[in-house]
C-alpha cells in the first residue's frame, strides 16, 4: 500500500502525471515556436505551487535547474510569453489534468477514507469571486454597475471538492468559470455555472457514487431534477423563509406522527442537540413532483435558548442510525468555503491577487492552474508521508512552502522527494551548511544527495556538482536554518 501510495500520490509521479496530461493540449499556434504549451502550463503550476507572489518573482526562476528537476520544464517561458501562449486556451482543456490527479488518488487506494456513506462520497460546490477591477477587464468578465455610474468588473468560479466530516483536507475536481456567454448580455449565474460543471463532472467520472452538498440557493426544484437525471444524491441547504409551504407539511407531519425527534445531551459542549426528520415531503406547490426528505437540527444551551439551527432536504433514507451523519453530511458543506476558498485567498496562494488579465482566457487559465496547484498539495498533506512529516515540522501551510522556497533558492535538488527528504532531515543540510562561506564548495563531501531511491532519470537530470553545492549567498540567508551552522558568518 505504502508502494503504491509514493507511486501514484508523492509529488514527482503526481507532477509526471499532469505534465503527460499537459502534453496533449492540442497546440493552436501556427509556424515555429520558442516555447511549448506544456511548458507554459506546467510554469502557471510551478508559480502556485512555489506560491510566488506574481508573475514577475516567478520570471527569477526561469535558469533555476530545479524547475527543470522538480517540475519537468524543460524551458521557462519570459512572463509575456507565457501570458500569450495561455491566454487564447479553453479552459476546458486543462480538466483532463485534473483528472489524471484524480486517477492517482484511486489508484493509490487513497479515496475510500473519502467515502461517506453507502459508497458514496460528499462533493461541495459553491461559487467564489476572484479578480475584480475597475479598470482592466477582459470580454468575459462579469460586471456590477455601481450608483455613481462606475463600473466593476470581475471573475467568479463555481469549486467542486470532494469533502469528508473527518478528513482536513478536500479534493478538487476542475472548478468551472461563471463568465458571460456567446450571446448573452446579462451576467451568467452561478446557478448555470453549477448546471454546467455538474455535468461535466457526471461526464468525467461517470461512475463516481457522489452526494452533493450545496447551501440554499440549490434547493430548488429544476436543480434536484438535474440531480436525479445526473445520478447524483444530494442534501441541500434549506431555508425555512424560502419554503413555506414545505415547513407547513412539516409542522402537519408532527400530530400525524409522522415526525421523528431525536435528543441528547452534548456533556463536552453541554449543549442539547435535537434532529428531527420526516419523508415523503413536496418541495413546493408549483412542483408537486419533486419529493424529498426534511432534516432539521438544532442546538441548546442549559437556558434553553436556540444557538445553533440547520435544515435541509435530501433524497437519502434517514433513520434513527444515520440521522447525526447526515447532519455531518450537510455540514461539511462548509469545507468548500473554509477550507478551499479561504485557504487560497490568505494561506499564500493570493487567489484575489492578479496574476495576468489579458484578452481572452488568461485570467480563468491562472484560476485554475492555482486550483490545479491546492489539488497536488492537498494529495500530499493527504496521502504522502515525507510531505506531512515537512508540513508537522510547521504551524502553517504558508510556514512549509517559505522553508520550501528556501531550500529551492539555495540548493539544486534531483526531485521533490530529495528536497523534502532534505527538509525532513535537517542534519544534512547542517552538515552542508557548515562549510566556510569563503571556501569554494567541494562536491564529494556534500551531504545533499539524491535520496536512494530516486528515479534513475533523476539522477540523470543532475550533474554532480549541482547535487551538491549550496549557491553563492547561502551564508546571507541563514533565516531558513540555523544561523550557528555556518560557520563563515
Ligand atoms: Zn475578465
């Protein structure tokens, strides 16, 4: 199983894995060209990945070996480059990549602890803003018009991430742009966003058992038809003032006796909880075909007084068994907001930051190339032992990729797995360090190898002496390691 895991999720398959998947962008340039599409894409991926803060930082990488080692580029493309080779792209031409990750994770038997009931698995979706701008905007944007005649303009996305009550960490699927359409002049809607990625995911992974969970806006009746049509399960966000005539059923169901309330005590938070749940309801008048099931729970303190209520309607079977992991079911919703979107937005990633706008596709291009980017890290903090070990060394996500960076900036590495051995095994880059900083470096005594069982190709990629030697400067910026292992200072 371990085998398997550092075969399919450690970070070097995972990166081999995307930039095959790159490889078969179709390429829409004509004549010869500098720079490859694959390049180009793999370099959006390494700028999110290292959590460079903008295209232009990202520009200082473009003779670093380690992009060639660790991220397969085989050339770095100028930023100008790389914004015109991305810009004219269809988006859609980067799912396949996400799903090639995707295949990873089954393959290395990582996604049942994902499954959250009857073999199926919880996926998230809501809507995110991204880029906004009173100035530079492209022909998809979206716009607000502001009283004063101003106008704003931006870019939404609808995520899509497999979540679970007990796992930290979700799995993204490709996310889907909420842009204007060919031929429409008002504002798309994250409603026809959802509708959209809904069936691409159905078209991606059609046999995937999937429940869907969404907030309130989705409980409506044209939405749970498209869920029934797409195989998919779903417990939806209900709010009690947009469902009047479902909370009338429910307040019948009760003297029918109908209604099942269950209480307990929570004695670690002292608090009452009560679920409550009734089958067999109609949604609404207009569609008195659309049946679903009602679950409500609600939380109490010692006063009695209610400081916690949700509800929501689902197609699943609830029972006196299943009822609290349902709640969780619908819970976890949340996890698309907390810990998707606000991860990307202020754990260094600067999702609301603008990377490049340009003319056509760019900005949605940098959007998911990022979310591409959370995909292989949220395998890793997952699925790859070497990496949690770096990630438990660090109180935060963003602590890890400054140590990463920093060892990226000093040392050539044959891999990821050689730079997070390194990371994880700090006594060998001390050894390293303790070099005098005036004494020109001595390969055959580094301490900084390629970790045993590197791939043969890795190897090959790195000529000896860049295994070994710290770069000029390393005794400057002693921040990343001990200042009293090197000596020279
Ligand atoms: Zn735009």
């Amino acid at each position: 199983m371990l085998v398997q895991a550092r075969k399919y999720v450690s970070f070097d398959p995972l990166i081999q894995t995307v930039r095959h998947a790159a490889n078969q962008i179709s390429d829409h340039r004509k004549g010869p060209t500098n720079y490859s599409i694959t390049d180009a894409v793999m370099s959006g991926i390494a700028m999110f990945s290292l959590k460079d803060p903008s295209l232009l930082a990202f520009q200082e990488r473009r003779n670093d070996q380690n992009m060639k080692n660790i991220y397969r580029i085989e050339n770095v493309p100028s930023d100008t480059q790389m914004r015109e080779i991305l810009d004219p792209l269809d988006p859609d031409q980067l799912r396949p990549l996400f799903q090639a990750a995707f295949r990873n994770v089954q393959r290395a038997g990582a996604l049942p602890s994902y499954t959250f009931h009857q073999g199926a698995y919880l996926l998230s979706l809501d809507g995110t803003e991204y880029d906004s701008s009173k100035k530079v905007h492209c022909p998809s944007c979206l716009q607000r018009r502001h009283a004063n005649g101003q106008i704003t303009y931006y870019h939404q996305m609808v995520g899509a991430v497999l979540v679970h009550p007990d796992q930290r960490q979700v799995i993204p699927l490709a996310p889907e742009p909420i842009i204007k359409q060919d031929g429409q002049t008002k504002n798309d809607c994250e409603r026809n966003a959802s509708k959209r990625l809904l069936e691409k995911i159905r078209e991606e992974h059609p046999h995937l058992k999937l429940i869907v969970v969404e907030d309130g806006l989705a409980s409506n009746a044209p939405h749970i038809r498209l869920l029934r049509k797409l195989r998919m399960n779903f417990i939806l966000g209900c709010k009690p003032d947009d469902h009047q005539h479902l909370m009338e059923q429910v307040v019948q169901a009760s003297p029918e006796d109908r209604l099942t309330t269950l209480h307990w005590h929570d004695s670690q938070r002292d608090v009452w909880c009560e679920i409550q749940y009734v089958h067999h309801l109609v949604l609404n008048q207009s569609n008195p075909d659309v049946l679903v099931n009602f679950l409500r729970y609600r939380e109490s303190n010692a006063a009695g007084d209610c400081v916690a209520r949700f509800s929501w309607v689902t197609d699943l079977t609830i029972t006196e068994e299943n009822a609290l992991h349902l709640v969780r079911g619908g819970r976890a919703r949340w996890k698309v907001e907390n810990e998707t979107f606000n991860t990307l937005k202020n754990q260094g990633y600067q999702f609301e930051h603008n990377f490049g706008h340009g003319d056509e596709n760019l900005s949605v291009m940098f959007a998911m190339l990022m979310m591409l980017a959370f995909l292989v890290d949220q395998i890793q903090e997952h699925c790859c032992g070497q990496f949690q070990a770096v990630r438990g060394k660090f109180t935060s996500r963003r602590a890890v990729w400054d140590h990463i960076r920093s060892h990226f900036r000093h040392f050539v590495f044959a891999s990821m797995e050689h730079l997070l051995c390194v990371c994880v095994d700090g006594a060998s880059l001390r050894r390293a360090a303790t070099r005098p900083c005036d004494q020109p470096p001595r390969a055959q005594h580094s301490s900084i190898r390629p970790p045993p069982n590197a791939a043969k190709s890795d190897r090959e990629l790195l000529p000896r002496q860049q295994i070994s030697r710290p770069r000029s400067g390393l005794h400057r910026s002693c921040g990343s390691m001990p200042h009293s292992a090197c000596h020279g200072c």
